[in-house]
C-alpha cells in the first residue's frame, strides 16, 4: 500500500458515518441506514462520558450502566449522537491540555457531556469545589461562542464545519 493510502479507509469510514448522522438526523433517512447509525453509536457509547446532570454533583460521570438504563439518554444519544440535534442539547467540556495516560478519568481529563440548560445556570454560579468552578468557567468560555452554531434543529440548507482531528484519539 503506498505511504498516502495509509489511514484513508478510516477517513472514508468517518465521512461516510457523518453524513448519515447528518440524513437520520434530518429523517431523510432509510432504516436500513439509520440502523447503521444505531450500530455505530452502540459502540461509540462505551467511550463517552456523560455528566449526572444534577445540580448537587454535576462534575461526576455517570457509569455507561446508569447511562444505559435512563432510556431517555440512551434512545437520545442512539438516534442523535454528534448531531445538529445533539449539540444543542447538550455541551462536551474538559481539558485537552492533560494527558489522560498520566491521570485518573474524571471530568476535568476527559471530554464529559453536559446539558446546554444546567451549565446555562451554572455557569456564572461561584463553587467552592475545585472541579465544580473548573466546569463552570468552561461552561462560560464555550457556550456562547458554540452553542448559535446549532439552532435547535437542522435542514438541509444549514452549514457548519465539521473538524476531526486525526490521531488524537476519540474527540467530539
């Protein structure tokens, strides 16, 4: 295989999954290619992390067992996972500077989902817990500079960027 091919099915791979993101999320879907869809994001789930999405102890992950059982996550991220959709409900925080090899898995060295509602409350809300303040001044950061990019649903006449880093590892 010559040095330039390298890599590229992948790439063909991860553009042809987004756009059927992109088609199940608009419905122009058939169920045979949303159901790949479904597939691809039953493996995906195991990598995510997704805040508790209460207000006592947001900066905890819930386990991908409590996640799984709340129908209402898990129906929402099979359907809508890295959607126009997704992201206007909900926020991917963390730190990309730490090295997740060297530290624990908590949601300061992983990308943790948040719901676009609770950090619009918390955001400009003083903790006293480290974590806590750390969220909610990325929460601060981030939600106005991202969060117009998706409007609540999607057409088909709607563009955004989509940009994947390649080998970095799983990013959102």
């Amino acid at each position: 295989m010559p040095q330039f091919e390298v890599g590229q099915q992948e790439l063909i791979d991860v553009h042809f999954y987004t756009y059927l993101i992109d088609m199940v999320s608009m419905g122009k879907a058939p169920n045979a290619l949303t159901q790949i869809v479904h597939n691809v994001n039953s493996v995906l789930v195991q990598f995510i992390h997704f805040s508790t999405q209460h207000r006592n102890n947001y900066d905890k992950i819930m386990s991908l067992d409590q996640f799984m059982s709340a129908k209402k996550y898990k129906n929402f991220f099979a359907e809508n996972f890295l959607s126009a959709e997704w992201f206007s409900n909900y926020i991917g925080l963390g730190f990309s500077e730490i090295n997740p090899k060297e530290k624990d898995i908590n949601s300061l060295t992983q990308t943790v989902f948040y719901d676009i509602d609770l950090m619009r409350s918390q955001a400009h809300r003083q903790e006293f817990a480290f974590e806590k303040e750390c969220i909610n001044q990325m929460a601060r950061s981030n939600l106005r500079r991202f969060t117009p990019m998706f409007d609540d649903r999607q057409n088909a006449s709607q563009k955004y960027d989509v940009a994947i880093k390649i080998g970095h590892g799983y990013t959102y």
